[in-house]
C-alpha cells in the first residue's frame, strides 16, 4: 500500500534523526563543537527526507489531513529557526555544556511536533484499523520517547564520561579536558542530579497515559519502551567498538508502561508502582554497582512517585471530548 511506503519513509527520516542525535551526544563528551560533524550530517539527512515527505504533501494532499501536515510544517519552521540560534549559541559559549540549553529544547521541542503530526496523520489515514504494537504506532511511540528523553542523555553519558575522568581513564579529546574547569559540574552539564529520575517518570507515565488514552492499547507503549532501549543497546556496543563514550542505558524506564499493561488501568496505583519499581530498581542498581548510573538519592523516590501518580489523575479530570476519537477518515 501507498499510504504504508509514506509512512515508512518517515520512519527512515526519524530512525537518521535518532541515530545522529545518539551518535552527537556521544561525541561531544569527546570533541569540541563543529558545525559540520558527521553526527549533524546524519541528522539533517533523516531532517531533509522528512522536508522532502511534507513538500510533497503540500504540492498534493494524500496521505496527511491539513492539520497534520500543517502540524508538521510548524515543527520544521520552528526547527530551522532553531540551527542559526544554537550555532550562535555554542560560538558564544563553546562545548556543549548541557543539554538542557535554550537551543537545545527548540530543538526538542519542534522534533516532539514533526513526530506527533506525523504520528496523527498515520493514525487518521490508518482509522478503519485497530491500532495495534505490531504496527507503525510502535515506531512513533519510541521516536516520541526517545525525543522526550533524549535532554537526559545529558546524565547517562556524562556517569560513564565522569567516572572514567575521575579514574584516569577518560577518552575525550585534550582540548576539551583542558577547557574542563569544574568537572563534576561541567561533564553532567550543571544539572541538579533530582532532575533525572523526576523528568524521567514524567516523561514516561505521560506518553504512556495519552498513547493508552488515544490508541486504546496498552501494549503499544509497553512495546514502544522495549525498541527505545534495545536500540539504545545497540548503539552503545557500536559506540564501544569504535572508541566513542558509552552512556547509561535506562532500562527500569520498561517497568512504568508495564505496570499500566498488567494492571490494564489508566490510574494513580499503576502510576505510582509503575514509577516506584522504577526508581527502586535503577537505586539498587546504582547502590550495587552492577551499572555506572547517573546520580541518584533515595529522597527522589517521593517526587517521582508523586510525579508517576498525578499524571493518571490528571488525565481523569480532563473532559473525554478532548481525545482524538475516530468518527471518519479525513479529506
């Protein structure tokens, strides 16, 4: 089918953006900032397939209703708009210090649009099917996850990248370790070692609660989560293999669209043990030793669970009328 090829081609586009956002994230806790690095090439190929996909749409409607199309079209503008203020960003102040930077999150959020008018238009073209995990759903819940997570790349690479400073071991490039002045502060990029579990949690109860509220499957986040972190693994052995710094891999994150499976509710309770196994499980990692994990303390547990239960909540008091629901197929 037509409509199924336009779809996988946007697939492809994400799938170059995912690769090249993972691979820059890595290399730059090894070289200084460049404009034209292989990583950004990578990006912007899966960024101008994806450019290629939405022009032809707006020269012919077919495979995207308006307000996906023009959805899109919002998140590319905001996009470019993007590129010249964080290439400004980064002469002004060199490395990248974090990736919780103004630019960064234009970045962040225009990719969370491309990917979610995307992701509608797939879901209304696709309206006489039952949305399942074995479809392309699957691939946009995790292109939508790793978007949302992707700021916290910032803590899983910079444990590795700090713990093997600390031993005399680190890989990056000399003259980043000489521009290193603070390096406990400047390797995790300055952010508070809470933010992580509590943005975590966040992130995921909240994707998992709208994908469940709008699909009516439990499984396509559950799923979603499972190609995020096997992908995640891949990338990592292939950055091992080759020299580049590794990250932490959040593989507790699986056990938050689980609880919400088993339970099969949309609730506080599948929120707060969803969020509890979480962050008990990456604590008992972290306290072991088993994995180099981000910074972690025990208090966090209370906000993240607080974090984990409201969402669902949240959720419940918002008028029904307001999800997406399937009355016909779009012009």
């Amino acid at each position: 089918m037509k409509e199924l090829k336009y779809y996988r081609l946007w697939v492809i586009a994400f799938l170059l953006k995912f690769i090249g956002s993972a691979w820059d994230a890595s290399y730059h806790f090894k070289y200084l900032f460049e404009e034209y690095s292989i990583p950004h090439i990578v990006n912007f190929i899966g960024f101008a397939l994806g450019g290629f996909l939405l022009f032809k749409e707006w020269r012919q409607s077919t495979y995207l209703d308006a307000f996906s199309r023009n959805l899109i079209t919002i998140g590319y503008a905001l996009f470019l708009i993007g590129i010249p203020l964080d290439f400004s960003y980064h002469i002004a102040y060199g490395i990248d210090l974090t990736t919780w930077s103004p630019t960064h999150f234009i970045y962040y959020i225009a990719t969370d649009i491309m990917i979610f008018g995307v992701w509608r238009g797939f879901y209304f073209y696709t309206w006489h099917t039952v949305p399942i995990w074995k479809s392309l759903h699957t691939w946009f819940a995790m292109f939508l996850l790793e978007c949302l997570l992707f700021p916290n790349m910032q803590q899983e690479n910079g444990a590795i990248s700090y713990d093997q400073y600390i031993h005399g071991r680190s890989i990056a490039s000399k003259e980043i370790l000489e521009l290193i002045s603070d390096p406990a502060s400047q390797i995790f990029g300055g952010i508070p070692e809470y933010v992580y579990p509590i943005y975590s949690v966040l992130m995921i109860v909240l994707l998992t609660v709208v994908t469940i509220r709008l699909l009516q499957d439990f499984s396509i986040p559950f799923m979603g989560a499972v190609l995020y972190i096997g992908l995640r693994f891949l990338y990592k052995a292939i950055f091992a293999a080759v020299g580049y710094p590794t990250s932490y891999v959040p593989i507790t994150i699986i056990l938050i669209p689980l609880a919400f499976l088993l339970f099969r509710r949309i609730n506080w309770l599948a929120g707060l043990i969803g969020s509890l196994a979480y962050f008990l499980s990456l604590y008992a990692i972290h306290v072991s030793g088993i994995l180099i994990t981000p910074p972690l303390a025990i208090w966090e547990l209370v906000p993240a669970a607080i974090a984990g239960s409201l969402v669902p909540v949240i959720n419940a008091i918002i008028k029904p009328h307001l999800a997406i629901k399937k009355t016909k197929q779009p012009a």
